[in-house]
C-alpha cells in the first residue's frame, strides 16, 4: 500500500445487494407501468425505462463508483463546496430558461436532453457538509458512539439554525416541503447523535413542528391533503381520490398480486404511477408477498447503514452513514406509509423504486460512499 493511501476491506456486499435488488425491482415495476396506455403520450413503452437508465442508473453507477473509489478525506474537504455549488443550482431554479416550473413548482434546470433537479442532491451534499462540520468539533474519546461531545455547543447550535433556515427559505419558495421534511429530519438525527445537548434536539423538533403547521396552514393543497388524512372518505372523487386508488390497488392484490403487467390501476387509476404513487402499482401487481420483500429490504438498508456507522472509526464516516441512512429509511417509510393512508400524501418519490434521474443519482452517489466507509479497516 503507498504511503498516505486508505487502507482499504471489502464492502458491505449485504448493503451492496439490497440495493441492487431494490433498483431491480424498480425497474421490473418500471417496464409494467410505462407498457400502460395512459402513458403512450411518451412514446415506446420503452422510451420511459430508457431516459431512467440512461438520466438514472447509467450516470448513477459511475458516480457512485467514483465516490466508492475517492479517499474519504477527499470528500471532507470537498463537502462545503459541494453544499455551496447545491446552493447556487437550487437558486438557479427560479431563474427564467434555464429553469423550469411545472405544476406550480419551480423545481428543475433544464438541461437540454433532460433535466435536473438539484434538490434531489441537496439530500447528500448537505449530510456530507454537516458530517464534515460536526465532525471537526467532537471531542473524540476513543472513537466512542453515539459520538462523545461537541465543543462550542451554543455556537453549533446557532449555526445549524442559520444553515436549516436557508435550506428551508429556498426549498419553501420552490415549494418542496417534503424533501424539506426529509431534509430537516435526517439532519436534526445527526445533529443529536454528534454530541450536542438534547434540550437542542428538543427546541428543534418543537420548531419543525411548529413550521409544519404553519406551512400546512399557509398553502390549501396542504391543508387538502392533510384533511384528506384525517377523513379519507371527504371527498373520493376529488380529493380523496388518490389515496382511494392507491389503497383499492393495494387491497386488491392480494396475497401473491396479480402479477407483473397485470394490474389494472397502472392505466391511469392512480395519479402519479411512476412517482410517488409507484409502491401502490407494485403492491397490487406483487401482492403482500412482494411488499413485504420491498419493505424488508429497506430495512436491511437501515440496518447495514447503522451498522457501517457503529463499526467507523472516525466521526466523519459515521455521521455520513447514519445520515444517508436516515435519509433513505425515513423517506421510503413517509412513501409507503402514504399509500397505505397511515401518512398524508405528500408527493415524494420512493427510493430506488420510482421514476427520475435525478433522485436515482443522488441515491447511488450516495450508496457508493457508505460502500467506501465500509470498506474501512484497522
């Protein structure tokens, strides 16, 4: 080994197959969804399954090898600029041409032969920054976990509010409070787990609380939905109706589903089939079976992540892994609890599993540097 070179193990290959399992089955429910007529405005029923590996996996799986194979240091030191350029993309977004609303979102840069959604990657540049932040103030003892403590602990605090109330101010103006959610929530995680006092912890997830209700309160289409939570039966043909697809597609696949292909809510019954409402289609083609499998496998995610993070020997590499690892168990568990109307909708895609280039990117970028922290040995 050369000198200043990582000592480097083998990966986590549990971590490594659950994720190549759920991307596989991702794509099988993908090929099911875009063959449907509803979506024949795209073209080919293979046109969608093509820009999702050629915008998605493709890119995905080399920049994923690329932060499998840098030095850990490296991505420390380069975790400020990265938030900091994250930044300036997601400002880019309000900007004319180049940025691009729909749906009364302004959410996307266009590319030219697709587009870009830099939202999506906030998720890792601002856990890499955090880690990196928070790392460099822990007293360290002995590599001990939780981490033991940080200095400056008011000082930390008033510079995390500042950084969480600019992420906020620019994800709210898009609007995109549900990756906000994420966003705050997995933060707020690795925040306490790195040794600050939890009256901090508690002041912040009073705050969160309160800003819910307030952003829920400002809008109608959140108030809407969270009525809709409350009594899903207020209004099946308007409001409600997403919410009633998706649990009539769930129900309706039984035990072992109705097989891949074969659902009848993919042809248009449910809203957004390939996004957000995709674990409903997979439900009803896979029946219990398959999603039980689904959800098993993100939580043998959870737990390889969490594992990685315990067996770290540095509080940068923990901190990454319990963020990117609260980052994707968190938003798959608000994705499927939404279908099955244990949650409101809120419009976030599954990890993995749903159509779009820009969240599959983030998600292998960030799955390769926890396959490089596990490779760490003694």
């Amino acid at each position: 080994m050369k000198k200043g070179e990582e000592k480097r193990g083998k990966p986590d290959y549990i971590l490594l197959g659950a994720v190549l399992f759920l991307i596989l089955l991702g794509i099988l429910i993908l090929v099911s969804v875009s063959a449907a007529p509803s979506l024949e405005q795209y073209g080919s029923s293979t046109w969608l399954l093509f820009r999702h590996v050629a915008f998605g996996l493709l890119p995905g799986a080399l920049l994923g090898y690329i932060a499998f194979r840098s030095p850990l240091s490296r991505i420390k030191k380069w975790a400020p600029i990265l938030l900091l350029g994250n930044l300036f993309l997601m400002v880019l977004v309000f900007f004319p041409i180049i940025g691009i609303s729909a749906g009364g979102a302004s959410r996307w840069l266009n590319l030219g032969i697709t587009s870009f959604q830099p939202s999506e990657f906030l998720k890792i540049t601002f856990i890499l920054y955090l880690a990196a932040w928070l790392s460099s103030s822990v007293i360290k003892k002995n590599g001990s976990y939780p981490l033991q403590k940080i200095n400056n602990a008011s000082n930390t605090f008033t510079s995390f509010l500042i950084i969480i109330g600019i992420i906020t101010a620019l994800l709210v103006m898009q609007p995109d409070v549900s990756t906000w959610g994420v966003i705050v929530m997995s933060a707020v995680l690795m925040y306490f787990l790195s040794g600050t006092p939890i009256k901090h912890s508690l002041y912040m997830v009073a705050g969160c609380i309160g800003a819910l209700f307030l952003l829920i309160k400002i809008a109608p289409y959140r108030f809407e939905r969270f009525l809709v939570f409350i009594k899903p039966d207020i209004d099946p043909m308007g409001l409600g109706y997403q919410i009633k697809q998706a649990l009539i597609a769930v129900g309706s696949g039984g035990i072992l589903g109705k097989g891949l292909g074969m659902g009848l809510q993919r042809y248009g019954f449910v809203p957004q089939s390939m996004g957000d409402s995709i674990f409903a289609i997979f439900s009803e083609e896979t029946g219990f079976l398959g999603s039980f499998i689904l959800i098993a496998l993100f939580m043998v995610f959870a737990w390889r992540g969490f594992a990685i993070a315990r067996n770290s020997k540095d509080a940068f590499s923990k901190l990454v892994c319990l963020g990117v690892s609260s980052w994707i168990t968190i938003q798959s568990f608000i994705n499927i609890g939404a279908m099955l109307g244990l949650l409101p909708l809120t419009g976030i895609p599954l990890p993995f599993i749903s159509y779009g280039g820009s969240a599959l990117v983030a998600e292998l970028i960030a799955v390769g540097i926890m396959l490089n922290i596990s490779t760490k040995t003694s």
